[in-house]
C-alpha cells in the first residue's frame, strides 16, 4: 500500500469509528488513535523523511487535509452526542410545572433551653411551688451583701462579675432573686425563678458569659433536709424519667448553712464508673442547702421562726446531660442546623 493509500484508509476507518460514538469520552479516546501525538496520522508522516521533496509536498498536503476533515468529523459528532443527550433527556424527563412546590417548614421551635425550663416549671407548679421573676441588672445588695457575701468577702471572687457604669451589676446567680422573694411573699412559701445570668468568664466548652439557671426557696416551719432531698430526688426522677439516686457532699456557699453540693449517680454507667463521670460513678450537679439565718434576717424574718431550703439549677448543665451536647457554644450559637433536631 502507497502512503496515500494508507492515509486514505486512516481516514475511512476514522469516520466509520467516530461517527459510531455515543459519548464525549470515547469520543475525544479514539479521536487520538488517529490525530493525536501517538495517532497513525503522526506515525505516517514520521515516515516521510526518505522520500523526495515532490513527494513529500504531496503528503504533507494530503496529511494535513486528513487531520482537518477528521477534525471536523469529530467537532460535528461532537454536536450529534449532545444533542441526542439533550432530546434524550427531554424523552425521559418529566417535569411538572404546575406542580406546587413542597410546604416549607416555618415553624419555629421552642429551645431546648426553654423546653426544659417550662418542664421544670411544670414539674415544680404540681408540687405547689410559684414561679418567679427577678431583673438581669440587680443591685450588689442582693446579688451579694444580703446573701452573707460581705464587701471584702473572699467568695465574691467566685463569681467574676460584669458591673455597669451605674454601680448595678448582671445578676451572677439567680440566687439574687431569694431576698426579694424574702421581702415581697408572705411566708410559707416556695418559689423557683428561672433565669440568665452573667458571668466574666473565658469561653470554653464548658464556660459561657451567658448561661440559664433555676434557683429554688422554700421557707417554712421546721424545713429540713429531708425536705430538700425529697424535693430533689422527685424533680431529677421527673426530668430523667427513671428513678435518680443521689448523695450529699458538703459544699460551701455563704448564703446556705449547711451547704450541700448534690450529686447524682451517673446515668450513662449506672454508678459503676465510666468517662463521662471520670470513673467515679457520680455526678456533680446541684448545690443546694438551708437557708443561712443572716439571709432570712436580711429578708425581714425571725431566723428562730423560720427555716428554709434553696437550691440552685443550671439549666444548660442539664440540656447538655439530656442530649449529649459536648460544647456549651452551641446552646448560644443560633445554628438553625442545631436547633432544627429540638423541634417537637
Ligand atoms: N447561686 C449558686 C451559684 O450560682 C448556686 C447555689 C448554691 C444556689 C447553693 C443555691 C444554693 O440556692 O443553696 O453558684
């Protein structure tokens, strides 16, 4: 076979290869068999050194009309593929304009914050507890002085504060709202008042400026401690939907006498030790005790009349116990992405 011959019958095995092809892929693979660096095409004219300058002419013409027309056979299958991709799709996809679009989900969703808030405040209203509602900016006299933190008190160091520009400060506790519970109900009583409260804090995992608590008082005639395990042990047997053990360690807060910090047998391992209680089989979660005299007298009342237990919840501590939530951050973040798995 002639060099012209064999470039002629490249050509005629291009077009019946390529005019065959149904995807882009193939298509731009076997175009390089013929045209590419590798491709026959090149192969021949690499021959083309022994031949005469004549000869050479005519092949040189020739090879170069060959790779344009099998260019242009692969550019107009090219348009052949696509279009038959595009009737195809038309074929086989069916698409409803009148069709109305799926409801979107504007409901919003209570947080979980709240959810476990209005649960407590339910579980408290049934055993005859009132809610009440104390301000966020409260003055140093209630959040400290008249709970038995005096001016140069060293617990004060305990609760670093945000003081504004007016001598007030954000409420660090809502044990603040205990003396305006003192002086505004007739005893007996029992109240809790949930709420923000503020702390300087650095922000970690477990830290934020900003978290919820519940303080709890009940002020009475020979108020006990038996009185405030009962009330505990039903509250967290409510919240958790099983029965809670728990235990008293001696704990220390100015406004308390004794004071207790009330820890609960781990739920996760049932007491037998695993890492979410550091292996010791419990867990810390509310301080609590009996109302210290100086803080009834600071209410207006006769500590030898009176007797009284208060605790203190904090709400978020719980949330992330319920749901497993490793990072305090995310409860304040306003990720919808978070907040959607609450909704109820
Ligand atoms: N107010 C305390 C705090 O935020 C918690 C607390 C401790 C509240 C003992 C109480 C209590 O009512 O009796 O650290």
């Amino acid at each position: 076979m002639s060099l012209v011959e064999e470039i002629e019958a490249i050509y005629k095995e291009a077009v019946s290869e390529l005019s065959k092809l149904n995807s882009e892929d193939e298509l731009d693979n076997k175009k390089n068999l013929f045209v590419g660096k590798k491709g026959k095409l090149t192969q021949i004219l690499k021959t083309m050194g022994s031949l005469t300058v004549e000869e050479r002419k005519t092949l040189g013409k020739l090879a170069n009309e060959t790779q344009e027309k099998i260019d242009s056979l692969v550019a107009s299958q090219r348009i052949k593929i696509k279009d038959f991709f595009y009737e195809n799709t038309l074929k086989n996809e069916f698409f409803d304009v009148l069709r109305p679009i799926a409801e979107p989900n504007l409901n919003g969703t209570l947080h979980p914050l709240t959810q476990i808030q209005h649960e407590i405040e339910a579980i408290f209203t049934s055993m005859g507890f009132s809610i009440m509602d104390g301000p966020e900016v409260e003055t140093d006299y209630n959040n400290f002085e008249a709970l038995n933190f005096k001016a140069d008190h060293p617990a004060r160091d305990t609760q670093d504060t945000f003081y504004t520009t007016d001598g007030k400060l954000l409420r660090t506790h809502t044990s603040a709202i205990q003396v305006r519970a003192l002086r505004n109900l007739k005893p007996p009583f029992r109240i809790i008042a949930p709420g923000r409260v503020f702390r300087y804090e650095e922000v970690d995992a477990s830290h934020e400026t900003t978290f919820y608590q519940v303080e709890g008082m009940v002020v009475g005639k020979d108020i006990s401690i038996a009185n405030l395990i009962y009330t505990m042990e039903t509250l967290l047997s409510e919240i958790f939907q099983k029965k809670v053990k728990t235990r008293l360690r001696p704990g220390y807060f100015p406004f308390v006498e004794p004071g207790f910090e009330l820890d609960i047998q781990c739920l996760v391992c049932g007491g037998k030790g695993c890492s979410v209680c550091k292996h010791s089989g419990w867990l810390e979660l509310l301080p609590c005790g009996l109302v210290h005299p100086n803080v009834l007298e600071a209410g207006g009342l006769d500590s030898k009349d009176w007797t009284g237990f208060a605790f203190g919840l904090g709400l978020d501590r719980l949330v992330m116990m319920r749901y497993g939530i490793h990072d305090i951050r995310y409860l304040h973040s306003g990720n919808l992405r978070f907040l959607k798995q609450f909704q109820s």
